[in-house]
C-alpha cells in the first residue's frame, strides 16, 4: 500500500479504513441529492403543517456554525460561503454553501424542503460536488449527522426515514394519480456537453448508452420501497427459497410514480440514440418517438444529460437509502461507467463487436430487465440474462440453476473491474453493500428491499417493528462505514422458518 500522505484528500488519508482510491481524484466530480420522509415514531409521515413546524424549529443560525466545526480543514478551504437563504424549489429557507469546485465556484442548497416535485414536502439534503469518493462520503455523513441530531435536540418525536415510498402510503391513491410521495437519490456526475469537444461529445454518448445498459442492474443494488398499505405487496411462502415473496415489488418508487420518472406503466424507457445527439430538444424528440411519451424536458426522467444542477448528468433512479456506503458504492459503480465510456472515447481500449450489440439493445428488452429488479427483484430470472456475452453462466455464484439477477449484475461488475482496479477502488469498505447485494443468502444475493421484506417475514408481518428498524437504520447512517445489511445480515432461511439443510433448485 502506498504511502497515505501522498493521497489526493488528505481529510480521507488520515482515515485508517479507507484505500487509496477512496480519497484518490475522480474522474469526474460527483454530487448527491437525498430525500427523507419526515415521519412520527410509527412511520406515519407528517402532514404540510407539521413539516412546516419542525422545519422551523431545526433551522437556525447555529446550524452554518455546527456544521463548519465539524469541517476536516481540507474541505473547510474549500468552503467560500455558508448562510441562509430562501429555496430556489420552494417557499422554505435552505442552507446554502458556495464552494471551491477545481476552481470555479458552485453553489449548493445543502439542507432544504422539497415540495415542487411530489406535492408533499420532503427533507432535501444535498453534498456539494467532490472530487474524491471520500469527500462525498463525509459531506453526506456530516449532513445526515446534522439533521438527525438537530432532530434529537428539539425532541419533538420526529424522525428521518431513508425509504423510496413511505410504508404506509394508498396504494389506491398511488395507483390513480400521476405521482405520490416518494424519496429518491439523485447522483450528478460532471459529465457535460462541450459544443467545442468532438471527444467531451462521445464521453457522454457512451456513458449515456453504457448507463442505459446497466439501470436495471443499477435499480435492483438500489431498491428500497417494498411497502404499502402497512404490507409487503404480495404475500410470503414460508420455506419456499425460490420464491419467497411472490408478487411483491421491490421499488414502489420507479412503478407508480408517473410523473417524475420514465413511466413504467407505460414502459417508457431511455431510448438508443444511433447518431448521438446535440441538444435537449433532439433528445425529447427521439424520446418520444421511440415511447409515444407527452414528455416535453429531460429532467423528470430515469437519466436526465442535460440536468439544471450545475449542468450535471442526473442519474434519478436509486431510492432513498439508509446507508452512506451503499450510496458510495452506487456512485462507484456510475464513475466506473463513466471511465469506461472515457476509454472508450479515447480509443484505449477496442470496442468489442459483442459490447456494440449490447449497447444498442433494443429498449423493451431493457424494460423487461427492469421489470424483473422492479417486481422480482435478484432472485428471478430475466428473458435476457446476459447483455455483453454467453459467458454469464460461468460467472455465477447462486445455487439455482439458471442465472438469475444477481448474476446480471456479477456480470456489470466483472465488465468493470479494470475501472475499479483503475480507480483503486477494488478493497473499498464502501463497496461491501454491494458485496453483500450479489452474495449474500448463499450467493443469491439480496438487495435492501428484500432485506426488509425478510425482516418484515422474521417479524411475522409486524410493520411497526420493522418501522423501527428502518428508523435505526436511517439513524446509524451518520456512521459512513454503516449498512444495515452488512452489520446485521440475515439468514434467510432462518427468516423464512426453514432449517439449514434445506435446499432447492430453481
């Protein structure tokens, strides 16, 4: 290992768990956008009022000061200005910070309500670029500190949730109206249109065909609103290791909410652009050609090239989730597809005629991908398990026969493991949620929506002490290394009252 003072981030050097490559300098500066559900101690989420009430009492001066306290003097430098200032998305006040981003200045509303998207006011933090895994890490860490203990201070039993649909959402309601609450991650990489750049041009054009590919992989690692009603969707079978949650949906999120994604109702998806593209407008044109859409902006979209936010590519998909590291590892995987559309730009490596085919798949076949990590989740096996080759099979690690999920998204991370080595990021802590994603229950792997699907089963369908656990989770992620899945994993056999030796095949 290499000598740690000699690391790009200095404030992510001094850190004895971290790797070269979590402080290292990112190809493309990165940003995060997080949404919470202010909700009572049950999960119920509050009312217009009742945010408007709390909100006020969390926000003040002190705030600013707390938070430049805590401030590692590396990014402290950084930091030209924090204060106080009405939302550009609403009527609230939010924190603002303008900072040093590779020497321009960026400003950064880092604490805010969002209303203008689900008619519902949501708890908006959001990190301001970073140019290391590292630092994003600690700006998401020190925000979520902020508001968690903020909310511990005044003592109100108010809580934080980190969930993709609140559990006790109307499904009725959710099903007939074009959008309701919902809490998303919003990763912005700094991959922009240059007019002037034949090669800025192709970098975007491939990371925006290479993202296209990997979204349903991407949704299932990020999955998190399996309930509704107070209820998993569809039911448990006890003991069955196939299927153990027939018809339930892992992401509530990316089905039902209409308006502010791709309409999955309709099965709109990102469409393959044969000649790339150089404007927004050529964009929702093809769009629309290819999904008979009514879209008339890129922005409420899977993926949005052309995002407002620091003139950023917005990757809108992931739920809210309740751990750091798995956000990093989220954002690790998208900084490896975006170096590996750079090589691609650069001619470093040859585009291999089965990765051309896979790029220009067909979007009902990416479709009926996402539907399975939507609605099967890891377990279940697409129509089409492998997109970059035949060699799927000989990757796999789940006892079923056939590959499943998991083993899709195996295959993503095998086609990016040179970027991961690249980026020095391969024994990164932060990816450990992943890990456990593709291995975990036996190596069939078990994205965070199914995680608490198996709590909701070990707890005999109890959704209050579920709720709880969901509330601790969202309140341990002030701890960067933390995940619920792997600090606490489940046994899945156990979960479902089977015994060890039990085992079956698909």
């Amino acid at each position: 290992m290499s000598d740690k003072s000699r690391w790009y981030d200095k404030a992510g050097a001094k850190h004895a768990l971290t790797v070269e490559g979590d402080c290292s300098k990112l190809p493309f500066n990165h940003a995060l956008e997080m949404e919470y559900f202010l909700v009572t101690n049950r999960g119920k989420k509050l009312g217009h009022g009742a945010v408007e009430k709390i909100y006020g009492k969390m926000t003040d001066a002190e705030l600013a000061i707390k938070l430049q306290r805590r401030m590692p003097p590396e990014y402290r430098k950084k930091v030209l200005r924090i204060y106080w200032e009405q939302s550009k998305g609403s009527t609230y006040d939010a924190l603002k910070v303008d900072y040093d981003v590779r020497g321009k200045k960026v400003t950064n509303e880092l604490l805010s309500i969002d209303r203008n998207v689900v008619e519902w006011p949501v708890l908006e933090i959001a990190t301001p670029p970073a140019d290391s895994f590292y630092e994003l890490a600690w700006w998401t860490s020190a925000l979520i500190s902020l508001i968690v203990d903020r909310l511990e201070e005044i003592n109100l039993k108010v809580y934080a949730m980190a969930a993709g649909s609140n559990p006790y959402e109307d499904l009725q309601e959710a099903m007939r109206g074009e959008s309701f609450p919902t809490c998303g991650d919003h990763h912005h990489i700094g991959i922009l249109m240059d007019e002037n750049s034949k090669e800025q041009k192709a970098i975007l054009s491939n990371f925006y065909h290479l993202m296209r590919l990997f979204m349903p992989q991407t949704l299932m690692l990020s999955a998190n609103s399996p309930f509704i009603d107070g209820k998993i969707t569809g039911r448990i079978r006890y003991g069955d290791y196939d299927a153990p949650f027939p018809g339930s949906v892992r992401s509530l999120r990316i089905m039902h909410n209409k308006k502010h994604l791709c309409n999955f109702s309709s099965r709109e998806y990102m469409p393959y652009l044969q000649k790339g593209w150089e404007n927004p407008d050529e964009f929702i044109k093809e769009f629309k050609k290819q999904n008979n859409s009514y879209r008339t902006n890129t922005h409420f979209l899977d993926m949005d090239p052309w995002s407002p936010s620091n003139h950023t590519t917005e990757i809108r998909i992931s739920d809210s989730q309740p751990s750091v590291a798995r956000r990093i590892g989220i954002a690790m995987i998208i900084q490896a597809i975006a170096l590996k559309a750079k090589h691609m730009a650069e001619n470093r490596e040859r585009l291999d005629p089965a990765l051309k085919k896979a790029m220009r798949t067909k979007s009902a076949d990416l479709f009926a991908m996402k539907k399975v990590a939507v609605q099967g989740g890891n377990w279940f096996k697409p129509k089409r398990i492998s997109l970059l080759s035949r060699k799927s099979v000989k990757l796999k690690r789940s006892r079923f026969a056939d590959p499943i999920f998991s083993d899709a998204v195996l295959e993503m991370l095998n086609f990016l493991s040179p970027e991961f080595r690249e980026m020095k990021v391969i024994y990164s802590l932060f990816l450990n949620p992943i890990r456990e994603s593709v291995y975990a229950c036996e190596g069939n792997g078990s994205s965070l929506a199914q995680y608490w699907m198996m709590e909701y089963a070990r707890n005999g369908g109890n959704m209050e002490t579920v709720i709880k656990k969901m509330l601790i989770a969202t309140r341990n992620g002030r701890n960067m290394w933390y995940d619920p899945m792997v600090r606490n994993p489940i046994n899945c056999r156990e979960a479902l009252g089977g015994s060890k030796s039990a085992a079956g095949k698909r």
